[in-house]
C-alpha cells in the first residue's frame, strides 16, 4: 500500500505517535551526534531530529543535508516546547527525494536579488503567507459574486478598441494588423452581454502599458470587474462595499497566522468589516483637503496620489469618492442628470495610503452623447459600433466596476510594494523571470 503522508499541521494535530510527513529543509544544524532539520510543506514546518546512532550508515547524507532538499520521512511526533513550532518529531525513516545544491536564499538580500530569484522566492514564509491570503481573495471574490447572482462571463483579451486611454495600451502584432490591443479592462466586451445575462462578473488579467514607476502599477494585474443591468449608480457603490467587506471578513477568518508571518495588525482592518465606508462627492472632498489637510485642489484637476493619501488618512474604512469632473474621466461614464459638468463615477480609496481600489461608474446609456464624448476623446467611432449597437437596441441604465486585485492584496497585507503581490510581477522594467 502506498504511504500515507500527512502535512505538517494535520500530523502536529494528531500530536503523538507514528506520522509520515513530506517537504523541504527549511532549516538544519547539528553536531556530530545529533541533526536538526525543520522541515516546510504548504501547510507549516517543524522541527524533525536524526540521532546517529540510529543512522550509521546514512550519517553521511544527514550531516550534508542542504536547505530545501526535498525528503520524506516517518517518526514519532510529540509535543516539545523548546521546538518552534512546539512540536517535534523524532525520526525513524528518511528519504531523500530531491537533493539540493548551495540554495542562493539567505537573509537580508536586496529586494532587486530577491526579483531576480522570484521563482525561488515564492518558497519564503513571507511570499507563502501572501499567496495563501492571494488564493483566499480570489475564492472569496467568485463567492461573493455567485452568492448575490451573478454570471461569470469572459471576454476577450485581444481587442480591437481602448476603454481606458491610449496611453497605456500593449499594441500586439496580430499577424500584420496593429490595430489590436491586450484588453485594459473586461468593460467595452461585458456590456453587450448584460443584454443576455444582466448581472456578470469576471476576474481575469488586465493589461496596462503604465510607464510610472510606482509602488501600486503593474503592466499585468488581475482584475475583477463587474456590470450589471438595470443599477442605480448607488446600487454600483453599495456592491463593492459588500464585496471588499466580504473579501476582508474571509481573510480575516483564515489567516490569523499568515497574517503575524506579515506584521499586519489585523485590528486595522476590521473597520472595514464593521463600519460603513465614507462616501463623499470630489467637491466635498477637495473642500475636506482644504479645511483638514491644508491642501489646496483646484476644482477641475483628477486627484493625485499624494492628495488621496491624505484624505484616506483621516478614515480607518476605504473612501469612496464619487462624482468626478467629467474632463478627468473615461468616455463611457454617465453624466449626473443634475450636474452635466461632472459624471456618476466613483473611485474607492483604500486606508493607510494604499491607494485606489476600485473605479467603477454608471454607464452613458444615451447613444448620441455616447458618439460626442468618444469624439471629445480623439476616437473614431466607427472603431466602436459594436459597442454603440448596445445603446440601439433596448439600452437600459447600466453600470460596473473594476477592482484590482492586486491593489487589495497590496493593502490587506500591508505591503510596501504591489510586486509582491502577485507571484511574478510585470513591470516597465522587469518582464523576468
Ligand atoms: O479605474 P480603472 O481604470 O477602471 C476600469 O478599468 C473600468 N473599466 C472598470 C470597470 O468599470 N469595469 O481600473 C480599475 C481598477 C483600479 O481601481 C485599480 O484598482 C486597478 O484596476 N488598476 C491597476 N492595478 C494594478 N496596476 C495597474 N497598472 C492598474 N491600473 C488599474
């Protein structure tokens, strides 16, 4: 009969007796008499003892036992306070599975060293913790989405027309034609089909040609994004409350220990779980970063990094900022019925400067306004009758938004940079490995 393994945390659970384990060497010291490995799988490490006295012969390959060899064993496992993660297991059979050569992983390596050897890297306590937290985002977004009914829906990532500004498209060579672009956003192919399916959701990977170096762009982020028929631009709002607050209540469930991995104190993000977000109008906030912030916005200009994190300062819960001038946002967003100068969009600011979250809006649902604003914007919109055939037959008031889920990431383990938000991060200047 094969062998049965069990991890790390269900043999620390049984807590006494025979166990078989399987993992790396995350650690080892020893003597001439004793060896010390703590050995990591996916679930967690403990520490695992060879007595020499019972492995003559093999005393050789334990005493050169390098980090991250891969190896199996089977031992009496017991509880042990000086051990560090108060279990230890005392080994009676070994084998060694993958031998390792002189691992380039150690302490205090440059954050550049550490890109580098991303493919490495990703075996870390840290990187495990956040892809762990990573994983359980993901899964709570598709809940979230599939527990208030919504459809997954999947549209193209070779497209032929730009929702989110020309500055940041990835041309694609498409056998000859340079008219075709890697999809900045799900938005201009989901809505045709809320005519189908009314409420839909997708996540899936956006592309952005960001030439910023900053610590929250990536070229290659994933992105969950939704559209639904029939919404009030409120209705838009209140679903990606619901749905952070979701995400950040699973996290905070299941990831007590991952998060300590991190430092990040988990009572800075139960607020957002507790309290209703603070949503204010982009006149109302301009007048909050006057009086409360000493800083002066002129009324007209999209609000800057540093002039978000300001203002998110003076909130423990996301801000939602809505309402914006017209000039500073995409073609496609509504025009407020009482002020044409700005439009039902809304940007969702996450606490502790960790910038935007979510840009979502009410959709211009009117066909000639439509046409207007695409001209404005220097497009074609011939380029767009697909798209414009949405407004021509039974156009209803609709709308969405895009959450990036890195940026999430980014904030709810407090990270200082969104690379380390995703196993192997795109940037301006690092397409490798
Ligand atoms: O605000 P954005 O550009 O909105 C859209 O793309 C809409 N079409 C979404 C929709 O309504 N369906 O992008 C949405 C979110 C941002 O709030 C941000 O969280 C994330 O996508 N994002 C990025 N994340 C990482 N790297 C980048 N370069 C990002 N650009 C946007």
């Amino acid at each position: 009969m094969p062998q049965k393994y069990l991890s790390i945390q269900d043999a620390m659970q049984q807590g006494s007796g025979t166990v078989s384990i399987r993992g790396w060497v995350h650690r080892e010291r020893g003597s001439n008499k004793l060896k010390f490995v703590v050995l990591r799988d996916s679930s967690n490490t403990i520490q695992c003892v060879f007595e020499r006295s019972n492995f003559e012969k093999e005393w050789d390959d334990i005493d050169h036992l390098q980090v991250e060899t891969s190896i199996t064993m089977t031992g009496e496992i017991k509880k042990d306070a000086r051990a560090p993660s108060g279990y230890e297991v005392q080994v009676k059979k070994f084998e060694i599975i993958g031998k390792s050569e002189n691992y380039p992983i150690s302490k205090d390596l440059s954050p550049e060293f550490l890109l580098d050897n991303r493919h490495l890297w990703l075996r870390s306590t840290r990187m495990q913790a956040i892809l762990k937290i990573r994983s359980t985002i993901f899964a709570a977004i598709h809940e979230y989405f599939r527990s208030v009914g919504f459809y997954e829906y999947h549209s193209p990532i070779f497209q032929a027309v730009q929702a989110e500004g020309g500055s940041t498209l990835f041309h694609v060579d498409y056998f000859g034609k340079k008219d075709v672009f890697l999809a900045q956003t799900w938005q201009l192919y989901a809505e045709p089909a809320i005519f189908s399916l009314e409420k839909i959701y997708t996540i899936s990977p956006s592309f952005r040609a960001e030439r910023s170096k900053t610590s929250r762009h990536l070229t290659e982020y994933w992105h969950a994004e939704m559209e639904m028929a029939w919404s009030t631009f409120k209705e838009i709002q209140d679903q990606g409350e619901s749905l952070i607050k979701h995400v950040m209540k699973k996290v905070l469930e299941n990831h007590e220990k991952d998060l300590k991995v991190l430092e990040r104190d988990p009572a800075k993000l139960l607020p957002t779980v507790k309290k209703p977000f603070v949503r204010m109008t982009y006149t109302d906030a301009l007048k909050v970063l006057k009086d409360k912030c000493k800083i002066r916005v002129q009324w007209g200009k999209d609000l800057r990094t540093i002039e978000e994190e300001e203002l998110t300062k003076l909130y423990d819960v996301p801000v939602i900022v809505t309402h914006y001038p017209k000039k500073v946002k995409a073609f496609y967003m509504v025009e407020d019925p009482k002020n044409p100068e700005v439009v039902e969009g809304c940007d969702f600011l996450a606490p502790e400067s960790h910038g935007e979250i979510i840009g979502g809006s009410q959709r211009e649902h009117d066909l000639e306004k439509l046409k207007a604003r695409l001209v404005e914007q220097g497009e074609d919109p011939k380029n767009y009758e697909f798209y414009l055939d949405t407004r021509r037959y039974g156009s209803v008031p609709h709308g969405g938004f895009g959450l990036g889920v890195e940026r999430i990431i980014k904030w709810i383990c407090g990270l200082d940079n969104i690379k380390d938000a995703i196993p192997f991060p795109r940037t301006m200047e690092r397409y490798k490995p």
